[in-house]
C-alpha cells in the first residue's frame, strides 16, 4: 500500500508543471498557454494487522482556470478568465459585505 501511494505521489510532483501551465497552442501566429490552479490529494491506510488486514487508498484532484498568457505581435499579455474571477469574487464580496455590516453595528452599541 506505502508503494502505490509513493507511485502517486511521484507521479503528480514530476508532472505538477505540466499540470499548472498548459501546453503552448500556436492559432495563426499567436500563441497561448492556459494557466490554472492543480491541486491533487491522496491518501491510504491499512488495518492493524499483519497480512490479513483490509486496507484501502483514494485520491481526486481540482482545477481552477485562471487564464491563459497570449504571445503575438503586440507583445505578451495575461487573458484571465473572467467566469473564475466571478465565481471567486462573489463569495468573497459578500463575506467582506456581511463581516462589515457586523463591524458597523458593533460601533453602533
């Protein structure tokens, strides 16, 4: 069980890179390369006995697309993909909303 789950995680190290930063695609001179948040988790366990115990293991993985960084004659820019910015956004500007509505009626008291 310890083999596979070092199998794995040597596996995801070496291609974490690769992962995060896409393969190049050339459309009509113009390059792009995607970008994105890769995180992966793994896990296994086996019982306390010797041969005989019942084990298990599991991993997953998430992607977040943050983007893509555009190479043409212009020069180098970063696109971000605004759908991940919404979805992280909005959260957030209603977490600040709510904590400063509290912070407000605190100094109100």
């Amino acid at each position: 069980m310890t083999n596979l789950s070092l199998k794995l995680a040597e596996t995801m190290t070496s291609s974490g890179i690769k992962s995060v930063y896409g393969e190049p695609i050339v459309v009509d001179g113009t390059t792009i390369v995607p970008v994105a948040a890769v995180q992966f988790g793994f896990g296994a366990g086996e019982g306390p006995g010797e041969d005989s115990a019942p084990g298990g293991a599991g991993g997953g993985g998430v992607a977040v697309p943050f983007g893509a960084y555009i190479s043409d004659e212009t020069g180098v820019r970063f696109r971000p993909n605004l759908i991940t910015l919404l979805a992280v956004a909005i959260p957030f500007v209603w977490v600040a909303g709510h904590a400063w509505s509290r912070v407000i009626r605190a100094l109100k008291r």
